[in-house]
C-alpha cells in the first residue's frame, strides 16, 4: 500500500472514529432542544446536517476496507447505492450550511422581518426541497450507469466508481460541472456574502466584545469549514470538464470533503445551549454583579433622598438589543 493509501486510510478512520459519536451528540443536543424550547430554523437545520453526516460515516468502514484491499469486495449492485449517500452527504452538507448562515444574516440584518417568517414549517419545507434538489442531480447520474453498476475492472483489480468509459464520461463530466456550480460554487457566493454581511454588522453593533467574539468565531468557522472541505473536490469537476477526463486526484480530493463530518459538528456545537452555556453562564454571572451594584446604588440614592433621578444606562442595558439580535441568530 503506498504513502497516499496510508494517509488515506487514517482520515477515514480518523473520521469515522470522531464523525459518529460527535453526530450523535449532536443529533440529541438539537432534539432535546427541540423538545424543550421548540423547533427552529436553526434546530431543523442542524438536525438534517447530522443526517447527512451520518449517512456518509455509517460507509466509512467500507471506505476503510476498499482502501486496504485496493479492491471492491462488495456486491456490484451497492455500488452505485453506496456512491448515492456518498455524495448526497456531501452536497446536502454544503447546502444546509448555506442555510444556516442565511438564517442568522438574516436575524442580522433584519431581525423584525424575519421573526415574522421565522417557523419551523418554513424551515422543513425548505429542507425538503433542497433535499429534493441533491438527489434530483445524483438520480441523472444513474443514466450513465449502462448497467455496470459503476464497478469498472483494470489489471484484475475492481474498482467502484473510479474508472469510466467514453459514453459514460460524455454524461458524467457536463453533470458534475453542473452539480459543482449549482450545488456548491453558488452556495459558496450566498454564503461567503452572509458570512461577511454578519462580521461588519456585528462588528459595529453595541454587543459586548465577547459577544462580538463568539459571534464572528462560529460565523468564520463554518465558512472556513465550507472552504476547506468542499472547494479541492468541486475544484476537480471544473478541471475534469475542462481536460475532458476523469481526474485522478479527485479520489484524494473526497477526503478533506470526509473531514466535515467531524469539522461541522464542532460548529453547530457552538450554536448549541451545551456550548453556550458556560458563555451565558459568564456573561449571567457578571449581569447579576451588575445587577447587585445597581441594587446597592438605587438603594443608597434612596436613602439618600434621590430616589427619582435616573441613573445613566449601564453597558449591559446599552447592548441588550444587540444581545436579543445574537439570541435570534442562535436558536
């Protein structure tokens, strides 16, 4: 087994190893959640991201194994059932987190308006047809199938989805030019354009700095995480079109889109009342100090006579629009 097979190998178990219980965690951080302060945008989301991670980790063993064997040792048929939920994971991942960092722009940039359009329904109608719109694209690839099942066999080795013919590359390259555009280049521009509309808003907010903080770390996280995953794969579409052949490092190129299952749970953690906790915690414990300090203010004004002047606003009075702003983006 070579250098690159090695390497190989280890992010696909590292994955597998990280990816389920951290999906896991997740999956039930978000349902208790639900259950206890209702579905949001975000809950809904979040919940239909650790779905597509899950489907991709539960193949990570035989991602592992074919690896090893530098064979495919599976029946012909699941070939194309397992290449299915390998790329469906993958371009529903990209478009539900476009989906998230539209929903917090949006509680942003126009909380008032988008409280009123602010459902859970919405949300399901909307996962329901980006789902629709992957596997609508994943479905035309089964036209080049030819009844193959995508196992191609070179030097008596079998292999699954790796090499192609003429007739299936004439539908196979012009569909994953279009699958990279539509399903990935366009999500990137929707979402590089939120990401950073959310920065110069709160950057100019009266949040208190660790607010602004947190707020501009989840937000450049989940874009850095959308870049970094997503952008070497769809990258090897443009130039397989552009060469006209199917492009031999576009194998390596799915494992950094693999490392989102792990990369992304971290990110929605951030989102979730488990990691916010001790930032809310924080942030309570010094309101409450305020809070005490106010009390033994007014209490001495009164005392001494002055009991209707108004003292000025504290900071944490000034920020709390902003604060309700962050809480909209966060549930």
């Amino acid at each position: 087994m070579q250098v690159k097979d090695c390497i190989a190998l280890s992010v696909h178990t590292f994955t597998f190893l990280l990816g389920l219980p951290a999906n896991i965690l997740v999956f039930f951080v978000y349902i208790r959640k639900a259950l206890k302060r209702g579905a949001t945008p975000n809950v809904v989301y979040a919940l239909n991201l650790c779905v597509a991670n899950l489907a991709l980790v539960v193949w990570m063993p035989v991602k592992a194994l074919e690896t090893v064997l530098q064979d495919w040792w599976l029946p012909a048929p699941l070939c194309p059932i397992y290449s299915f939920f390998l790329y469906s994971s993958l371009y529903g991942s990209c478009l539900f987190i476009t989906a998230v960092t539209v929903g917090r722009y949006l509680s942003i940039a126009f909380p008032i308006i988008y409280k009123r359009y602010r459902r859970a329904r919405i949300s399901c109608f909307i996962s329901a047809f980006l789902w629709t719109l992957v596997l609508l694209h994943l479905s035309f690839s089964l036209v080049a199938e030819g009844g193959a099942y995508f196992v191609s066999v070179k030097d008596d080795v079998s292999a699954c989805y790796d090499h192609f013919n003429e007739s299936q590359l004439a539908v196979l390259l012009p569909l994953r030019l279009e699958m990279s555009i539509v399903l990935f280049f366009l999500p990137l521009l929707v979402t590089s354009f939120c990401t950073l509309r959310c920065v110069t808003l709160v950057w100019r907010s009266n949040l208190p700095r660790m607010g602004k903080k947190r707020v501009l770390t989840v937000a450049l996280s989940t874009l850095a995480v959308f870049v970094v995953c997503y952008a070497p794969y769809n990258t090897s579409h443009i130039l397989g079109f552009v060469w006209k052949k199917n492009v031999e490092w576009r194998t390596y190129a799915m494992l950094t889109s693999s490392c989102n299952v792990f990369l992304e749970p971290a990110v929605m953690l951030m989102l979730s009342p488990v990691a916010s906790r001790g930032f809310l915690g924080r942030m309570c414990g010094r309101q409450s100090h305020f809070s005490r300090s106010d009390g033994c203010r007014q209490r001495s004004n009164l005392n001494n006579g002055v009991g209707n002047v108004k003292t000025p606003p504290t900071p944490s009075e000034r920020s709390q629009a902003g604060a309700e702003v962050t809480k909209e983006s966060q549930e």
